[in-house]
C-alpha cells in the first residue's frame, strides 16, 4: 500500500462528513413548516396542535398557518418565528414550556412529586414492618410452625364423624 492510499481515505471521509454537515443544515422548508407547527397550538382555545387543528370554523388556525410559512419562506429562524409567535398569542401558544425561569418549574415537579411520592410509600411501608405485634389479651403466645400443624391435626381427628 502506497503513502497516498491512507491520505486519500482521510480525506474522501472528510468530504463525506462535510457534505453530511452541509446537507443536514439545508433543511427542506415544508419539513421546518411541520416541525414548527407540531410545536405550536392553535391559540382558539380548542388545545389542539396548529397543523392538527380540525375546529370547524376556527377563526386563528388559517391565519396563523399563514404566518407560520411566511415566516419559514422569509427565512428566519426557528427561535425568531416562536418568538414572534409568543409576542402575538402569549406563552400558551408554545406546546410545551419553555426550559428558563419559572417555566423550569413545570419540568421539575412531575419527577420531584413522583420522588416523593415514592419515598413516602418506602417510609409507610418500612414502619408497618417495624410496628411491634399487638399483646396478647389473655398471655397466652399463639401457636406457630409444627405446634400449629400438631392442633390442627387434632382438630381434624376429633371432629370426624
């Protein structure tokens, strides 16, 4: 194998993850025109997502789906046209919350509640154990393993007709 063979398969790898990189950034408008709009519901209040929107009728959904693609053939980013979006219709137009102050909340309590709940539920559980058995009112022990087979044995026998 010659010198060159190595260099010329770096650099054939090389022009594949670059042309991998190039093509993955130039992506197609209609799939960034779903992607947002599958991020976004419609703000008339059926709480459906923008591009599933089925309300007859529905005053905003046209509207915004119009926007939603000239902001996307125009060119700006995903973050402007949500942004522009959130200005418009307010933070409940985002599918989910967003990841910065109070919204982090939202994100935090299911998996903190679950915690919790979970460690209650241990902690009950591990005192029903430890609770001590109730004394006996008359002193006597209650019989246990063979004993307890011994008199049901007897039982048995003597209430055989």
């Amino acid at each position: 194998m010659s010198q060159k063979a190595p260099i010329r398969i770096f650099l054939q790898c090389g022009l594949v993850l670059a042309a991998i990189f190039v093509f993955l950034g130039a992506g197609d408008q209609n799939a960034r025109f779903e992607s947002l709009g599958h991020k976004m519901m419609c703000a008339c209040g059926c709480n459906q997502i923008l591009l599933e929107c089925n309300h007859v009728g529905c005053p905003l959904s046209d509207g915004m789906r119009n926007d939603l693609a000239s902001y996307v053939q125009r060119g700006d980013s995903d973050s402007l046209i949500i942004q522009a979006f959130v200005q418009k219709f307010g933070p409940t137009v985002l599918l989910a919350p967003t990841t910065t102050g109070f919204n982090r909340v939202a994100w935090i309590m299911p998996f903190l509640v679950l915690i919790l709940g979970l460690g209650s539920v241990y902690l009950i559980v591990r005192s029903w154990k430890k609770r001590p058995e109730p004394a006996l009112a008359d002193g006597v022990p209650h019989a246990q393993g063979s004993e307890l087979d011994q008199y049901s044995n007897q039982v048995r026998k003597e209430t055989e007709l």
